[in-house]
C-alpha cells in the first residue's frame, strides 16, 4: 500500500530560478500552539541546468560546525555564482538544533535513526518521511555535516561507505577525498540500516557524510575546515566555478573495516584518554582508564586497543556509562577505494 503524501509543504518553490529563502512546514498540535507548525529554514539557489546538490546540517541539533556553516552560505551565495541548483538546510531536525540537544524535545526522536521516515508517524519520522520522498528524489547528490555533538569529539574527516554499486562508491569515495578534510574516510555504521546515509544511497545518488570536530561547539579552525569543504564539493560536482583547496598537509587516509574500530565503556565512572585525539595506537596500548567515583582506593579499570591506527574520535566528557563509546580507532591505509 503506498503512503499518503507528506505533511510537511514548502514555503519555495524548488524550481524557480534564482534566490529563494523560505520554509519546510509541519503543522503540529501542542499545549502552547493548537494550529502550530515545525518551521524548518530552508534556501533554493537555482540558476539554469546542472546538477542538483542537497547541502544538510543540524541532522542531530548539537552538531555545529554545519549549522553555522550552511547558515553563511544560504545567506552568501548567489544565484550568478553557481550553475544548476544547490538545496540548503541548515537545521533538518529544527527542534533539536533549537534546543539545543541531539534528539527532538517534541517527540525524543533521533533524526538519523528514524529513516526512511512515515507520514504518519511522529514528528521526527515526518522530517524524515519528507527528506526521503521528497527532496532527495530531486537531488543528485547530498553532503551531510555532521560532527561529535556535545558527547564527541572527531577528528575533521569526510567520508563514503562500501556500497554494493561500485561506480556509487567510487564516485562517493572521490567526492568525499574532494571536500579537502584533513582526512578522508572509509566509515563503518554500528547501525546503518535507519540512517539518512542509508536513505539516500538506496536511491542511487552520491552521498558524502562528514565528522568535524565535536563538543557542543565550533572553533574557527572547524568552521574554516567546513566552509573550505563545502565549496570545494561545489565545485568538484561542477556547480561552482573554481579550484578545490587542497588542505595544508597532505590527506590522511583512514579505514573502519568493521564493528571491532569502536570501543564501548563496559563500566561507568571517570574516563581518562591516555592518547590524545589523531595521535597513533598500537594494537594492546592502554588507551583509557575508567575510575569508579564512589570510592577512593580503588584501581581503574583499563582500556586496551583492540587494533593500531590512530584515535579518529573519543568521548568527550570526563563522566562516562556503560554502554559508551569511548574511542575509536581507524587504520591508517595508502589509499581509499
């Protein structure tokens, strides 16, 4: 039986040409608004025939190095600039960027673990419903900024996944190398299957996931890493004029060959790294320690790597659970593909 159409209408009109800055709207029905909707920013940049380039941040609200990114550039980029149409929007689960936190306060709903979505389902699952069915059928390729959020911090990376399509995952894989980040990935999902990645790859089109840093925050040197790479994703897809900007050093290439590169805390406590983040681990190093805090005297727990590579991401907070991911390690390899 095929789902009824989406909820969710949009103040733009996607195939006008020029500049359009406007809505995704989602009426909802609450205690403070009884004919409310879920106002999601989004801009349209249109100016002749070319690919279409569907630019999202605020996928999990904490995560601001894309948020404030696309946010300047839906205010900068011009219709002269470019040649096809560049979709932005900034804030996808705008509830959770508003408040601030990973998941939705209206529903708890984790954006990225809700796809491919339902019409008629919570709100988090109508965001998702639209995204699948409506914006990125009109799409050729997608670039997803993410980065640790408030819980995390990443080394700056973009990445591709193994697709069963290899031309898909060659053109990802290059597209990915092109964004410029000081590392390039090959990255393993713990949980794929519910993921906006997932979504789009399954309809064909060339999909790019980044990490960029962490901490409920960004830093100049984030924001540059990201602006930089947006443009030269741009520009590799052709519609932006221009030469990608290499990064200052030169890529480093990292592989997430399975589910062995994440380390999960199995006690809760204080969590000390011992390796800072991009630093190199040798397989049986000790990489963290976890102190029970309620008592003293007591000796911490280790944490050995399971495999070498270096430190791609790392708990950011010092207080942690069972349960949490406390680091993960990525291999070093000489080349991606």
């Amino acid at each position: 039986m095929s789902k009824r159409p989406s909820p969710i209408s949009a103040t733009v009109d996607f195939d006008a040409e020029g500049v359009q800055h406007g809505f995704l709207k989602l009426p909802i029905s609450t205690d403070e608004s009884a004919w409310g909707a879920v106002m999601i920013p989004v801009t349209v940049i249109k100016r002749g025939e070319g690919p279409t380039a569907l630019l999202t941040g605020g996928n999990h609200g904490d995560e601001y190095e894309g948020i404030t990114a696309l946010q300047k550039l839906s205010s900068r980029l011009t219709a002269e600039d470019i040649r096809g149409r560049v979709i932005i929007v900034p804030t996808m689960n705008a509830p959770a960027a508003q408040a601030g936190r990973r998941t939705s306060p209206m529903d708890g709903g984790n954006l990225n673990r809700s796809f491919p979505g339902d019409p008629d389902g919570s709100v988090t699952e109508k965001i998702a419903d639209y995204f699948t069915r409506v914006l990125v059928p009109m799409c050729d390729v997608v670039l997803d900024l993410h980065s640790g959020g408030r819980t995390l911090d990443i080394v700056p990376f973009a990445a591709s996944h193994v697709l069963d399509d290899a031309d898909q995952q060659r053109q990802a894989l290059a597209a990915a190398k092109a964004f410029g980040a000081p590392y390039a990935m090959m990255m393993f999902e713990l949980d794929a299957e519910a993921l906006f990645d997932t979504a789009v790859e399954r309809q064909g089109k060339i999909f790019v996931a980044t990490e960029l840093g962490g901490g409920g925050t960004s830093t100049p040197e984030s924001l540059a890493i990201t602006e930089r790479g947006i443009r030269n994703f741009l520009i590799h897809f052709g519609l932006l004029e221009g030469e990608p900007e290499a990064p200052a050093e030169p890529q480093v290439y990292l592989d997430m060959p399975d589910a062995s590169c994440y380390v999960q805390s199995e006690h809760s406590g204080l969590l000390e790294l011992t390796v800072a983040l991009g630093e190199a681990v040798e397989q049986g190093q000790v990489i963290a320690r976890v102190y029970d805090m309620t008592r003293s005297g007591a000796a911490p727990v280790e944490y050995r790597a399971g495999r070498g590579g270096v430190l791609a991401a790392r708990r950011f907070p010092a207080n942690v659970h069972m349960g949490d991911t406390i680091a993960v390690i990525a291999e070093v390899v000489d080349a991606l593909g």
